[in-house]
C-alpha cells in the first residue's frame, strides 16, 4: 500500500506541477453553467450528477508515504 | 495453506505479555478519549489524519467489548471499568442523542459505544428509551448498506436486546452475501475488500462471546486469510495485518504457520516503535505542531491500527487461542523455501517481515514456504511481471506447495493473460505469438478442473 500511494502522491503531483488543469477557471465555468444547464436538461441529465456528467472531479484516497521507521516513531512519539 | 502439527502448552506465546500488550492498548483508549473524545481532530494539511468523535468513542466501546472477553484478568478488569466510565457521557451525549433523534436510518452507528458499554454492564435506561423510539420508526431501514455493514446493523441489534448473551441466529442472506461467503481477488482486491472480510468475522463471531456459524468450512475461510495477510504483511499494513489476523483466535483454528509468523512480525514491529504503526502518521507533520496538538495528530493517526493490535491480543487471551511461540511444523518438502526464495525478488526494499524471517531456525523457515510463495507472487504481479509469476508457479508446483487461493488465482491470472496475449496477436502485428502451458498440480478454487497456466509470450 505504502508505496502505491507513494507514487499516487508524486503523480498527483507531477500533474499540478504542469498546471494543465486550472482549478480556477474550472470552478469559474461551473458557476456560470451550473444553475442554467442544472435546470435546462430533463430531470435525470444533472449537471455534475449522473447521465450526462459535463464535471468530472477525482480525489485519489489516503495518498500516504511508506511506514515511518520504527525507531523514530518510538522517540517521536515518547517526547508526546 | 500448510497443515500446522501438534504443539504442546508450553509452546504457546507469553501469555503476561499479550496482557500487558492489551493493557497497553487500554492505556492508550483513555488518553484518545481525554484528547479527541469532544472534538475529534482535524488537520489543514493531511485530510486522512482526521478523525471524527463519533468514529472513536464506537470504536473505543468495540475494543471494550472485545476486552471484556478476557476481563478477568486482573490488570485488565479495572481499566476497561475505567475507560467505559470515561467513555460512557461521550457515547450518551447529546450530540449523540440528536443524531439518534434525527436519524433513524443510522441509529445504531450512533448508538454503537453506548450497545457496547450496556454489554459489559454499564445501562442508561433513558438512552435506550430514545433509541427504541428510533429503531421503531419507518425509516430506521432507510440506508442500504454493503453486506458486512447489515451484519454489523444485525449484530448492533441483537447486542442491544439481548446484552446479557445474543441469540443464536441460524444464517441469514445477509451472512451468505457478505465477504465470507465469497472469495475475494487476492491480487486486485482493495484494502476495502480485506475489511468487508474481517469486519464480517466480528461481528459473526462477536469477538468470541456468542460466535454464530461461519457460512463456510474454516479452513477454507483461513486459507483465503492467508493469502490476504502475505499482501498485508509485505506491504506492511499492520492495520490490516491485526485484522486479519483475529481469523485464527475468533475461529477457533490452530494458529498455522503463516498466522504465527505474522504474529510474531506484528508483535516484534510494535515492540519496536512503542505501538502498531500505520503510514498515516508522519513524524514530520507530528514534529511541525505544537506539543499538545501534536499529540492529537498521534492518537488521531495511530489509534486505529493501535486497537487493532488490542482486539488481536483479547481475542488470542481467550482460552486455547494463544498464539505458538514458534513457527509450528508443516508438511513441506525439505529444502522448498530456499528454491521459492530464489525467485522472490529481493527487491532494494526489505519488508519487516525479512529481517524476521532471517532469524527463524531453518525448520520454521520451511514450513512457510508457501506463504513465501504467495508473497512472490504478490509482488510479481504488482510489477506485472507475468514471467516471474509463471516461474513461481511452476516453482511451488514441482515442490507441491501451490494448493493455496493465492496460487490457483495466480494460476487463473496466467491462464488469462495468455488468452489476452493470443488475442492481441490475432489484432495486431505482434512479435511473438503467445504460447500456452500448464503447470501441473494447481488446482483453481478446488474444483475438479483441471488448473492452468500460461505463459505470456
């Protein structure tokens, strides 16, 4: 696990270092979108939902680093 | 899996130290309580150390359940007496008592520390009046739930009427539906997929107090643990490593080999860092606070892994679950384990699991050859390195160690990656066309067909 989620970390990372997705302009498109296209389409079409999805947002779970070792775990945490 | 041979009283694992191990975890639950109970802790930079109130002070009232199996022994009666008295006016507040209220569809989460506190004899009449209130209204059903989470809704239940001794329910859908009763994928499996099995184990077993009937043979049910735990203990997840685990004491089995060894891994590993650590506590972050919130990120970060560790060491107390001291005997063929190791990538990462490896004596290196097996294989196919798990195979099959889950699913694995190989070779100007062999003495899921290996050209 410690080290999958090691490397989904660094490409998470690789990926906003690039910046080809701007967060900002994003979040700006849905504001002005949202409520008209919400309301425009039939009932099951939600935006941001389900069907047609126009939004997709992804947020890979518990991105953590390998175990720490043992003996400064001990020491850390024996100074609490 | 490997059968384990007799082994006699004196064998058997320390037992003063598997109380001073749960003592320890008690200690721990009455600080987690006095620093988090109230509001839980969140952090601005690492959102997975976050912990809600309402998830410690349930899971701090299951540890104290499970305890209680094994209260009498001295050290430990008194502190569950003194955690359970700090934990009752958190499990009954009113922040509680209005999720109770306003949401009957998830009462008995709500309601969980404050079942557990009334089954080892600490009652709230009042309570109990405003979950009756809520678990009589029509939309106390209202949430569908994954098969292990309705048996924990069942167990809850059960545990609420009946508290002095559960039922004994015959097998309901929801435990033939659940984890248990189905053999989960072994190598693609999700870390969600290994508790749907051992939280099912909990709560159908009660942690040893009023154990129903498993829906399938145990040494079934065992064998398929064992393939879990080699991925757990290799990629050192300890949370799931101790969870895993409870499978032999709450079933009742003889410790096998592997579960001994990983014991003693587990057991060594906490010894080491003063608890059972889990990756989500990073001693930078910890290191960057203040001392008092520093201390929160711990207990919010480390707790969980920590009462897993506490459930595993209550369970093994009870009577005839403690653990072998050393690795028991199995029937493998003298000098297995130095030929599956030499197709065991080393890897530059050594896993806590080596260096204890290392220090067994040469016939308790044996007797887990084929869990080494399962643990190659499993870091095969995280490489998806199919020749590897194609030499491993035949490997373990010359040495007669591959009548395991972990091996008929790598078998099936190879089996399938060489029909897909045959048909990228039919689409497209490939190389190579892939071939196909078998590997003899694999055998996929027990069936009478006949297993197969092949390999990817």
């Amino acid at each position: 696990m410690s080290n999958k989620a090691e490397l989904h970390r660094q490409v998470v990372q690789k990926f906003l270092d690039t910046k080809a997705v701007d967060f900002a302009a994003a979040g700006k498109a849905i504001a002005e979108l949202g409520p008209s296209v919400s309301l425009s389409e039939e009932p099951e079409d939600c935006f941001c939902w389900t069907m047609r999805t126009f939004f997709h947002s992804y947020r890979l779970p518990n991105p953590t680093g390998p175990l720490e070792d043992l003996g400064a775990l001990r020491s850390a945490t024996r100074e609490l | 899996m490997t059968t384990p041979s007799i082994h006699f009283a004196n064998d058997t694992w320390d037992e003063d130290d598997l109380v001073q191990r749960l003592c320890q975890t008690l200690d721990f639950a009455e600080r987690a309580l006095r620093q988090l109970a109230d509001s839980g802790y969140t952090d601005e930079m690492e959102q997975e150390a976050a912990v809600r109130p309402e998830k410690l002070i349930a899971e701090t009232g299951v540890l104290l359940l499970a305890a209680s199996a094994v209260s009498s022994y001295a050290a430990i009666g008194p502190r569950i007496l003194r955690v359970a008295s700090l934990l009752a006016p958190h499990a009954r507040s009113q922040r509680i008592l209005r999720g109770i209220c306003l949401e009957p569809a998830v009462a008995f989460d709500y309601a969980t520390a404050h079942i557990c506190l009334k089954r080892v004899g600490f009652y709230d009449s009042d309570f109990d009046a405003m979950l009756d209130l809520s678990a009589a209204s029509n939309a106390s059903d209202g949430r569908e739930r994954a098969p292990h989470r309705m048996l924990e809704q069942e167990w809850l239940r059960q545990s609420w009427l009946y508290p002095e001794g559960l039922v004994r329910l015959r097998t309901t859908p929801t435990v033939t539906n659940s984890a248990l009763n189905r053999t989960i994928d072994l190598f693609h499996g999700t870390r969600e997929d290994v508790y749907c099995f051992t939280h099912a184990l909990m709560y159908i077993t009660d942690f040893n107090l009023y154990p129903r009937s498993l829906p399938r043979c145990r040494q079934i049910l065992l064998a398929e643990a064992e393939g879990m735990l080699a991925r757990c203990l290799d990629e050192q997840d300890y949370d799931l490593a101790a969870e895993v685990l409870l499978a032999w004491p709450l079933t009742g089995e003889d410790w096998s080999p592997a579960a001994a060894f990983a014991f003693r891994v587990i057991a060594k590993v906490e010894k080491a860092a003063g608890f059972l650590p889990a990756p989500t506590t990073r001693i930078a972050r910890m290191k960057s606070l203040d001392k008092q919130t520093g201390s929160k990120y711990f207990l919010a970060t480390a707790y969980h892994t920590i009462y897993a560790m506490g459930l595993l060491c209550a369970a093994s107390l009870s009577p005839d679950r403690l653990p072998p001291q050393r690795i028991p005997k199995g029937t493998v063929r003298a000098g297995a384990i130095d030929t599956v190791l030499k197709h065991v990538d080393s890897e530059t990462r050594r896993a806590h699991w080596q260096e204890e490896f290392d220090e067994l004596e040469p016939m308790e290196r044996e007797s887990l050859a084929d869990f080494v097996l399962g643990i190659g294989l499993h870091r095969a196919f995280g490489r998806r390195d199919f020749e590897a798990m194609q030499q491993l195979l035949a490997a373990g099959a010359a040495l007669g160690i591959t009548n395991t889950p972990i091996a008929s699913q790598a078998a099936e694995i190879m089996s399938r990656v060489a029909q897909f190989a045959n048909h990228l070779a039919l689409d497209g100007p490939l190389g190579s066309q892939a071939t196909s062999g078998f590997v003899p003495g694999i055998s996929s899921n027990g069936s009478a067909r006949e297993a197969v290996a092949a390999q990817a050209g």
